[in-house]
C-alpha cells in the first residue's frame, strides 16, 4: 500500500537552515514582505532571495506558485523554492502550495519555513496528496520519499489540525491504489481482503458471500458476476463512533473490479481502463479508513459491492429477468448497465 510522505512539525530554528539538506521552501507575500525566515534565508545566500523577490520573475508568478533558486551560496541544500503565497491564504491556496511544493520536491527531504503563516496545515495536506505515485509495479526499484519538516511558530497547535487531515491523505491513498490496480491483481477476493484488513483500524467488518447473497435474494447484484470465475461479495464496514443507537450514515458504493460490458461487449478500445469501474467503492472504502483513522465521531455503515462483469456460458444474457433484494424483477435490455444491478 501506498502510504504519504512523513511530515513532522517542529519550533523554528534559524540557526538550523543553513545546514538543511535537500530542500528548503519559504513563503513571500504578493508584496514582496519576508517574514524571520525567509530573512534569514535572504542573509545566508548574500541577497539572491531579495533579488529575485524584485525581479520580473517574482512578478510573474501566481498566487501559490513557486520558482527555484539552484544552489544557494552560503546554504547546504540543492535549492531554495520561492513559494508566493499571502500571510492569511486560503485553505485551496495553501493545498496548492502543497501541491507545488511536493511537484518540485520529488523524492527528496524538504524543509517548509512555515514560520506564522496562516493555513500551515492545509500546506501540509496539499505536499502530502501532491506526492501520490503509483509504482508498485514498475521494474525499476522506486527511491523512497524523503520527510517533510515544517519550521513553525507553534508546531504543537499546527499538529493538532494537521493530524485529522494526514487521515485524509491516507484514505485518499488507500482510495487511488484502489482504482489503480489491475484487474489481475484486485480480484474481488483480493478487495474484500483488503478491506477485511482494516479491522485492524477499529473497523467492523463483514464479508458475505455468494451463498448468504442468495439467501437474502440480493439476485440484481449476483446476475452481475455470473460469468466470471471470481465470486460476487458483498462487504459492510461499520465503524461506531458516535452516540450509541444512533441511526448510522449509509454508504454505499459500486465495485466493479472488471467492466468487459459482459455479453453486451463494450468496443475494445479503452476497455484497459475498465479496471477503473470499482471506482464508487473504492471512495467509501477509502472514508471508512479515514474514519477509523481519525476516530470521527459519527456512525457509519459503508457497503460495497464486488463483482466482475465478464462474457460467459453461464453470463446475464441480454433479455434475461433476474430479481432484485426488495423484490422487484429486472429485464436486463444491455449487459453493460451492470452497475444499476449492483446498487439496487
């Protein structure tokens, strides 16, 4: 599983800048004001900082964007990014600092002089979701991320906002290794597995299988996976942090793990990215985590369900009838409106 790049919060040490490796980050104002920090910064590269805040270059950039001064004199690290960005910004701005800070970061450390400026912790989420990277299956052995440290005026505070939202971040990675996973890699076993995985969390779940999906007629959702070898599933997440008896919120999502269209064919062109059709219960899969993560105070039900629509002798056939849990019957006109089945 993919996880997000390790961001700590630390009190401001000016004396320390100057020996950072990797990257250091610091924050101008539109008016060109820098705050200890970036005066610091400013002191150690002999006014390189200064000029360039005065130059067209500066000038030239948006809001939350940032630009590159390579190889400081006087510093140790690779590069000083010039991120401009008001003292008071808001929370889209900051994620997108975030953001432009983590695309020029790549895999190495960075050091974020955050000092007082506002929204510190949304920085924080935008660095952490901008570093997403799906390599798992790639030859090439993949170089680790380096931490993200950020120098701020009251770490313990901004930790304390920051921690929900680094909860976040997990269950948006959780959510995108989800979607991105091949077909032959997410079986439906190997969904339910993961997610049965997260009782570890402090989750409740609950697998059901083909047999107990018969049982309680849910024949919409099991026409679905006929023609596949990989069984239908049905999981219930549950997590129980609220007032206790209080009615829960539902979410429920369709999981796909595979969309041929079934006998209906969809055109082979793009069907590569079929794999993506799991996509509504990756989403709740990934808020169940983030739930359980950040200990939300709320009930929450989460239910998915797993099928694989593939062509078969034993397939859903164009004009079959098939009847749903709330016992309603079903013509099936197109094979490859198989998600209306699983939901209903």
């Amino acid at each position: 599983m993919t996880h997000p790049r390790h961001i700590d919060f630390k009190e401001i040490d000016l004396d320390s800048i100057g020996t950072a490796e990797g990257r250091v980050v610091v924050f101008v104002t539109p008016e060109g004001q820098l705050d200890q920090c970036a005066r610091r910064v400013n002191r150690l590269c002999k006014g390189a900082l200064k000029r360039f805040v005065e130059s067209d270059g500066f000038e030239k950039l948006k809001t939350a964007e940032g630009c590159d001064l390579a190889y400081p004199a006087g510093m140790n690290c690779d590069a000083v990014q010039v991120v401009k960005l008001k003292r008071r910004p808001t929370a889209a701005d900051a994620r997108k600092a975030g953001a432009a800070i983590a695309k020029a970061a790549g895999t190495s450390t960075v050091l974020v002089l955050a000092g007082n400026l506002g929204q510190a912790a949304e920085v924080s989420l935008g660095l952490a979701l901008r570093g997403y990277d799906f390599n798992i299956h790639k030859s090439k052995e993949n170089e680790p991320r380096g931490a993200a440290t950020f120098m701020v005026s009251k770490p313990e505070e901004v930790a304390a906002v920051a921690g929900p939202m680094a909860a976040v971040a997990e269950g948006v990675f959780f959510t995108r290794d989800l979607v991105n996973e091949p077909a032959n890699v997410l079986t439906t076993d190997d969904f339910a597995a993961r997610l049965a995985a997260m009782h570890e969390l402090g989750l409740e779940v609950e697998i059901l299988e083909e047999a107990e999906l018969e049982k309680l007629g849910m024949g919409a959702l099991l026409s679905v996976g006929q023609g596949s070898r990989s069984p239908s599933k049905v999981v219930v997440m549950q997590w129980n942090g609220g007032k206790k008896g209080a009615a829960p919120l539902a979410l429920v999502g369709k999981g796909v793990v595979f969309d041929t269209g079934g006998i209906s064919l969809k055109p082979a062109a793009g069907m590569e990215d079929m794999t993506m059709d799991m996509g509504g219960a990756g989403v709740v899969s990934g808020v169940m985590r983030t739930l359980a993560m950040r200990k939300a105070k709320a009930n929450v039900v989460g239910l998915v369900g797993l099928v694989e629509n593939m062509p078969d002798g034993a397939a859903t056939r164009p004009g079959d009838v098939v009847r749903s849990m709330k016992g309603d019957t079903i013509e099936v006109i197109n094979t490859d409106a198989e998600g209306r089945l699983v939901l209903a």
